[in-house]
C-alpha cells in the first residue's frame, strides 16, 4: 500500500524559511512525477511546483524565486524548501505523487505552514 506522508510545516515570520518534506512508502519515488499543492482557508487547493521523475521543476508564479522542489530518489523523499516566506504563504501543503506512465495519483494529509508576526 502507497502512503505519502507530509512534513516540516510550522509557524514562522514574514521573511523566514521552511523545509517540507514529502515521503513516500510502499512504493519507489523514482516512478513518480511529484507535486505540491496548497489550500489557504476558504480557498481552494492550488498547484504550487512540482518535479518529474527526471528532475525538471515548475513552479506557479507566485512562489518562483523563491521556492525550491527537489528530490532524493535514494530517501524516498521530496523537499521543497521556503524562502522569504509571505503571509500569503499560510495555508495546508499538500503532497501528491502520480505514478510515470500509470496516473495512479496519492496525497498526503497535508502540514500546516502559518506565516505570522
């Protein structure tokens, strides 16, 4: 059974970092096609970066420059690590990972990122 459990969320201040992580057990990260997403409170879920299974990253506008998706397939593990965090950066971050060539798609339960002063 795949699982995919997120990590890393907290409270920090405008302008601060964080590192989530994003595991995936049960299966090899390698034959996925990562993704993080985000949902703000009454808003809905949005694509934030994502990176295939061949190390290309995208990243919506909002978040380029400063964010950075990575992976490392010997961990089973994606990052993506926050910069100059906003106050609209708060929300829930989600991790999905959709197997290369299949479509099966996996979510994690999400963490919890708050930007505050």
């Amino acid at each position: 059974q795949v699982q995919v459990v997120e990590s890393g969320g907290g409270l920090v201040r405008p302008g601060g970092s964080l590192r989530l992580s994003c595991t995936i057990s049960g299966s090899i990260l390698s034959m996925y096609t990562m993704y993080w997403y985000r949902q703000a409170p009454g808003k809905q879920r949005e694509w934030v970066a994502s990176i295939t299974s061949g190390d290309s990253a995208s990243y919506a506008v909002a978040v380029r420059g400063r964010f950075s998706i990575s992976r490392e397939n010997a961990k089973n593990t994606m990052y993506l690590q926050m910069n100059n965090l906003k106050f609209e950066d708060t929300a829930v971050y989600f991790c999905q990972g959709v197997r290369v060539g299949v479509g099966d798609e996996y979510w994690g339960q999400g963490t919890q990122v708050t930007v505050s002063s």
